[in-house]
C-alpha cells in the first residue's frame, strides 16, 4: 500500500468524529490548538482532548494494517501468533 492508500484506510476505519477528524486535520493543516477552539466555539482543552482521542483511534487501526501486510507476505506468520 502506498501513504495515501494507509491513510485513507485508517480514516475508514478509524471511526472518528465528524468533530474529531475537522480538528485534527486543522491541526494537521498547522493551525494551533486556541486558533481552532476559536474557530469552531469550544475550549482548547476540549480541542487537546479531540486530537489525543483522534490519534488514538487512528494508532489502533495500525495493528490490523500490519497483520494483514505479515499475512499477505507470509502467512505462516499469523497461523502461529
């Protein structure tokens, strides 16, 4: 898979927020924490709590990308966890 095919597959599967994945492509895009609560109406800690929640389910869709990449290359691999 190439970057662009891995990410669009954690957003898939991510299950994020409409709220969450808006803030933390924001986020992403450079703007800092206090810029986006300002635009979108709510606390930077509430901003903070959306990224952290954000990153985390995306880091949870990396452990099934890379079980299905160790199966496809050898699947003995996975026969034996």
């Amino acid at each position: 898979m190439r970057n662009n095919e891995i990410v669009k597959h954690a957003l898939r599967h991510a299950k994020l927020t409409d709220k969450q994945a808006y803030v933390l492509g924001k986020y992403m895009d450079g703007m800092k924490q206090r810029e986006i609560a300002a635009e979108v109406g709510i606390k930077q800690p509430t901003v903070a709590k959306l990224i952290a929640v954000a990153i985390k389910k995306l880091r949870n869709v990396f452990p099934l990308y890379n079980q299905i990449n160790i199966a496809k290359s050898n699947p003995q691999n996975i026969q034996n966890k």
